[in-house]
C-alpha cells in the first residue's frame, strides 16, 4: 500500500537513531535490557535512556518488564523484525561495497567497433563471467565516433575503436592494438562462388552494402579502389547496421566489405545456419589501427579496472598466437 508523501520518514523526523534500531533488535533477541547494552557497546544506563526515547518517538511502549527480563509488545515485535531486516540489508549492501571496492562487483560498459567485438571483447566476456560472475557487463558495438562522443559523456567505461576527430584527442588515452583487415562478404549461393578464380574486378557488377558516406571503412574501401585503378560501386544500399548488413547479403546478391574477424565468426557453417562466406579475393585491405581508448584524467572504477585487465591479456595472447 502507497505511503502518502506526508507520511514518509516520520521516525526518522522524530529523531530516530541507528543505535536504537541496533539496540531493539539485540533486546528481541535477548530479552535482557543488559544483555542488549552489552551486544551494542554501551552501558546499561545509556540503553533505558535510548529505550525510553524510542518509546517517545514511536507513541507507543515497545517492552514491558517481568522477573525474568523484558517481554517486546506487539509494536515492539514489529519495530524489531523491520529493525532487523534494515541491519541485515546494511550489511549486504556493505559487503557488496567491499566487493566494488576490490573490483568484484559492479557495472562495466565496454564500446568496440565490430572486429574487435567478437575477437577481444566476446572472449573477455566469457573470462569475466567465469572469474567475475557479479560484475555486470554491458556491451556496445557501434562505430568510433559513437562510441567517442558515449565514453566523453561518461556512457563507457572504456572502448576498443579509434579516435576520428569528433571529439578533442586530448580528453583521451590511446593504447593502440592492431590494424583491422577487411575482406568480402556475400551469400553462400552467390555466382561468384561457383567461380574457378573470382577477382575484385568480377565483384563490381553486383549491387553493394556499405556503410553511410564518410564512415571509416567505407573511405578505407573506397580509397583502396581508387588506387588499384578500380571504379567505385555503383549501386549500393547505406547502413551502419552490421545485422541489417548480414542480413541484406545473406538474402541479395549483393557484396559487402566486413572485418575479416566478424567474417569469419558469422560465416562458420555450423554458426546459425549462416547463410553468408567470404569470397576468395585477394584483398590488402587494412583499416587504421585500433585501440584502447579511455578518458585521460578520469582513472577506471575497480571493476572496470579489472575487466581493463582481462582485456589487456587477452591482448597479449592474441599477439603471441598472432605471431606463433
């Protein structure tokens, strides 16, 4: 049942204590008003002096004594299962400070453009769920210069992607990771691959998914026809969305540019009945170097911070595999 606004924090108002509300629950449990005193670390004196107020700011007696201590009346036994309920919920939410405090539980939001999405941030996902099941992740794939302008409003803790001018470079922290090589993308039945020998050249005839004028990738794929002497597609269809994207070539004949990791993830056979493939082009196509990017003045909350640290690992592997 609501509580009229007018209502609400009465006892509070009336000045009611903590160590009063500790002292109730210590006599339901006892029964002796000196025993209370002693669980609550005062004298016995000071504890009939706080009963008795309690008593005033309540309106009603809480207690009544017998020979053998003091009997809770009904108020009282109301008083004290609340009084206990509110002690035990302190100490859950100071256990679950702690645990904030030393980076075990908390909410963490991680940014990344699509490649390193499934490379980096889906592995780390699955570590810190093993070794960090209270921590909360929350995941955001989107292109850099969201995901930018989101970590400067304090949106994402961190994101893997790049900075592309949109915001002011030295708000940021760059620990760069790797180059992002694209490749081809197109449905599984496609004539081009029921070609011997496909090239880029073949490919341009088709109708095109890229992403809206400016993005990244799409002048990184521009930029590298022109310079192999190459025309730009002519029929393309503009989206941002990595799922409308699949979606399009797994149901068209169109062609698509995609990060080679992405590729691979959505194009393995056994992998919701994927309907796309990479085609067989030869494609030296590399998109700038990624990186970590944080806010430069702003340290990491503690279970950031270790995520941060999940993610720097699975780095460092993926280097060394990179380089086996």
């Amino acid at each position: 049942m609501p509580i009229p606004q007018t209502d609400r924090d009465q006892l509070a108002r009336r000045g009611l204590k903590l160590t009063q509300l500790r002292l109730l629950a210590a006599l339901a449990e006892t029964g002796q008003v000196g025993s209370a005193a002693a669980q609550v670390a005062i004298t016995q004196p000071a504890a009939s002096r706080l009963l008795a107020d309690l008593e005033r700011i309540v309106g009603t007696p809480l207690y009544t004594r017998h020979a053998r201590g003091v009997l809770l009346t009904t108020a009282g036994e109301a008083l004290a299962r609340q009084a206990e309920r509110m002690l035990r919920q302190l100490d859950v939410t100071n256990a679950e400070i702690a645990q904030m405090d030393r980076g075990v539980r908390g909410r963490v939001s991680i940014g990344s453009v699509t490649g390193p999405a499934l490379d980096l941030v889906l592995p780390v996902l699955r570590q810190t769920r093993l070794l960090h099941p209270e921590i909360e992740l929350a995941i955001l794939v989107e292109t850099s210069d969201v995901l930018a302008e989101k970590l400067i409003a304090g949106e994402l803790d961190f994101y893997l992607g790049r900075h592309v001018g949109n915001v002011d470079g030295r708000a940021l922290s760059l620990d760069p990771v790797a180059p992002e090589p694209l490749t081809l993308i197109a449905r599984r039945d496609h004539p081009l691959t029921r070609m011997t020998d496909p090239q880029l050249t073949d490919c341009l005839d088709y109708d095109w998914v890229l992403q809206p004028p400016g993005g990244l990738m799409r002048r990184t794929f521009e930029l590298y026809l022109l310079e192999q002497g190459y025309p730009l597609p002519q029929r393309v269809v503009d989206t941002s969305s990595m799922m409308m994207t699949l979606a399009i070539v797994g149901e068209t004949d169109s062609i698509a540019p995609f990060a080679r990791s992405a590729a691979n993830f959505f194009g393995a056979e056994q992998r919701l009945g994927s309907s796309i493939t990479s085609l067989p082009i030869r494609l030296d196509v590399l998109v700038s170097t990624y990186s970590v990017v944080t806010r430069r003045h702003d340290p990491l909350p503690p279970a950031s911070a270790r995520v941060h640290a999940i993610l720097q690992d699975r780095i460092t592997q993926s280097r060394a595999e990179s380089n086996a």
